[in-house]
C-alpha cells in the first residue's frame, strides 16, 4: 500500500484529537494547526515520513496567536519553490 505524507499526517492529527484543529494543505506544505506544543513529536513524524516515502521532511513551527503552525516540508527545494512568494 502506498501511503502520502498528507495521509500520515492526517493519521497522526487523527491520534491527538481535539488538540489538532486542521490539516490543511498549501504551497508545497503541510500545515497543522494545534491548540499544544508538539515540536518533539513534529520531528518522530519526519523520521517516520522519511522511512515510509524515503525523502527527508523537515518541519516550521510558529505560534500565531494562540494557536501552533506546524509546516511540514520535503527538505529538498526545487528552483520554482525556492522562488515562490
């Protein structure tokens, strides 16, 4: 079975409940948004991402307002995402 990294992250969203307000996908990125701080487990999913689809992901975290942004990215940057605005 093939699996995406929207739908492993979406599995791991599934697992925090109600911590996790949304999963949305834009530019390239993956954005969580969460009501908790979970930058430690941000990265055991890119490790896992990593395994499952072999690419290396990596994640930003910002705090907008009361909310956590968590952006999960492949690590490699093409020329047309390196530029993008």
């Amino acid at each position: 079975m093939n699996y995406t990294a929207l739908d492993i992250i979406h599995s791991w969203a599934d697992s925090r409940g109600k911590q996790i307000q949304k999963v949305i996908p834009t530019n390239g990125k993956i954005c969580v948004y969460c009501t908790v701080d979970f930058s430690k487990e941000a990265a055991k999913v890119c490790q896992f991402l990593h395994l499952i689809i072999k690419q290396p992901w990596t994640f930003q975290m910002k705090k907008e307002h009361e909310v956590f942004v968590i952006a999960f990215f492949p690590e490699t940057v093409s020329l047309q995402n390196l530029f993008q605005t």
